[in-house]
C-alpha cells in the first residue's frame, strides 16, 4: 500500500477526475488523500476518500459570480496564489506520500510537490491543447510567468502528465504526456424515454453571462415536442426564470440516469458533462459559455467531430431551437455519436491513470 496525495481545486471539471482516479486507486489498496477547497469535502467523503481542507488557500466557490471584468484575474490568483503552495508543502511534509497528483492549473501547489522530492505526475482534466494553447498563453498564463510559474516548464519538470480525454478531440501531446482517457464513470445502460428527452446542464460554476444563456434556452425549449430536464447548478437563481411547462428545472440532477434516458445534451462546451454526454452516445448541442475556458474548443471538437453543432452564445432561442430540432432528428451526427461513446468507453480514464501513477511508486 502507497500514501498518494491529490492537489485538486472545487472548479467543476476539475473534480471528478481527480476523485474517479482516488476511488481506483483506492479500490486497489493505496491510502489516498485528497487536498482541496473546504466546499469539496461532502465530494470527496463520499468517494471514500481521506480529505484535508486548504489552510490559507483563497477560498474558491463554484457559486461565486465574479464581474467579467474581473474573471480572468480571480482564475489567474488562484492559479499563482502563494498560499496554496504553502498549504501543499505543510501537507507533504506531515503525510509524506510516495507519488503526489497535482491538478495542472495549481502551479503553486504543483512547483512545492517537484520541489519535495516527491514523484510528482500532473492533471490535466480536460483538453491538452487548450491549456497548452489558450490558457498558458493567455492572461493567465501571463500573470503566472510574472510569478516565475511557468506552466509549460512546470508541467515539463513532471514524472508524468496524464490528460483525462479522448485524444481523438483534443491532440497531439509532448514527450512525457499521456492521454489516459476521459474519466466519465460506468455509464448506465440505455434506458431512452419514448419521447425526446433534452438534457440541459450549463456547468455547476458561475460563469459571466450564464443565467441570460440559461434563459435562452429555456426560451427555445417552449415549444419543445417532448420534455427537457435542466440542472441549473450553483451559478444561477432559478427564481427569476421564466420556465415554460415542458421543462422540470433543478439544482441538481442524477446524469448518469438522466442522460441514460435522454436523446439530446444541450451544454456550454464544459468539458466533463460534454464527454459524458459523449460516453451515453448523445449528439450535443454546445453554446460556449465563456471565450476563454475551454469551451469554444470543446464546441469546435464536437461539431469536428460530426457529433453535433455549436452556436454562438448569444443565439436568438428560435435559432436554438431549430437546432434543436435537428439534433433530434434523423441525420449521421447519432452514428458519429455512437462512435465517439464506444471510442470513450473503450479507455477507462481512471484505470489507466492509476496504472500510470502506481508506475511511478519507488
């Protein structure tokens, strides 16, 4: 039995990578714990796993609505912020694991566990080339290079890189970068209502924008042949929004049996539900929800793909609608679909990532 330490941040996407690859490694007889925001504790208990909360952190809430012009320098604080690293280096020296797992986006975190000694792999929970590309290169990655938190040299200096995806959306990677596979859990088997069913889920986080988007939506599903089931998460108040009759709204919602059951995801492009959508062989509607996460990308790769569409957030709801329409209709965006869920299924992301990290043990 190996001590593993998780660094992990209560970003969405970000979480059930990390958990889905502690419950495996878990299941194999290792001791694992998991260092994150105090909101991720319920998460992390729950997938039986041991838990230690950030000291000094910034604190972080998925709910937290943050003014546009303020998005990218909350997400770039807590990517550089000092305090996280402080957190981690108390951690590594009381637990004193054999391999440590480091979200990519916790450069701090990430440049105290090299600094350890430790060995020392890297997350990445969605796609390569956006962090790579978009995020790296971007303000963010600007106001860590300030800090001397390179990303790319930070994640070079790493035993391994393990990227939860389907390569086949994402990429190409660089030497000592490995594509594990989506992390998506066991998907239930198809149990499909006998009229069209739309699943909606625009991310459990706040993002600038998201409820006008969610309105929208809702907007377009009024005259919907069928019904739709929406999760509206922690970024929204559902109380000022106008919901038509065919909708059942809700904070939160069981996927693996709501997207068992339906024909459709309508998403913001996040990573995590989009890959699940896949994994249930869904065609997806994507409606990137911010410019610079990984959405746009992940719209782009799925309408690449051939499994579905994209369209501009700001869409008018009888644009939505029609293609809405379409994806329930016949067309090669359901075989397209289907291929992408067995290509998904074929690879279990938190399998491999555990064969991967128990390589590294001394």
């Amino acid at each position: 039995m190996a001590r593993i330490l998780i660094v992990t941040w209560d970003g969405g996407g970000a979480v059930p990578p990390a958990l889905g690859i502690g419950a495996e490694l878990l299941r194999r007889g290792h001791d694992v714990r998991v260092l994150g925001h105090a909101a991720q504790y319920a998460a992390v208990h729950q997938a039986g796993l041991g838990f230690a909360a950030y000291a000094h952190a910034l604190p972080w809430s998925p709910a937290a609505t943050v003014p546009e012009n303020r998005f990218l320098a909350a997400r770039a604080a807590l990517a550089i912020d000092p305090r996280a690293g402080l957190d981690a280096r108390a951690e590594l020296a009381r637990r004193r694991p054999d391999v440590v797992l480091v979200d990519a986006t916790c450069l701090a975190a990430l440049r105290e566990a090299e600094r350890s000694g430790v060995p020392t792999a890297v997350l990445v929970p969605t796609l390569y080339r956006y962090l790579a590309e978009r995020w790296a290169r971007g303000p963010v990655g600007l106001a860590a290079t300030l800090r001397r938190l390179r990303p790319a040299k930070l994640w070079g200096r790493a035993a391994r890189v393990l990227v939860a995806t389907d390569p086949e959306l994402d990429g190409e990677l660089p030497a000592g970068a490995v594509h594990v596979g989506a992390v998506t859990g066991r998907p239930r088997p198809p149990a499909r209502e006998p009229e069209p069913l739309v699943a909606v889920s625009l991310g459990t986080g706040a993002f600038p924008g998201q409820p006008a988007l969610l309105q929208r939506v809702l907007d377009a599903l009024a005259g919907l042949d069928g019904h739709a089931v929406v999760s509206v998460g922690d970024g929204v108040d559902a109380d000022p929004l106008r919901v038509p009759a065919t909708v059942e709204l809700h904070r939160y919602v069981d996927h693996a049996d709501v997207l068992a059951r339906a024909h459709l995801l309508i998403g913001h492009g996040g990573h995590a539900t989009t890959l699940r959508a896949l994994a249930n062989d869904l065609p997806v509607l994507v409606l990137p929800g911010h410019p610079h996460l990984v959405h746009p990308m992940i719209g782009a790769a799925v309408a690449g793909a051939g499994a579905g569409r994209v369209l501009p957030p700001d869409s008018a709801p009888e644009a939505i609608a029609a293609a809405v329409t379409a994806l329930l209709g016949d067309g090669p965006h359901h075989a397209a679909a289907a291929a992408a869920g067995a290509r998904i299924r074929s690879r279990d992301g938190a399998v491999v990532a555990a064969d991967e990290l128990e390589a590294l043990l001394p």
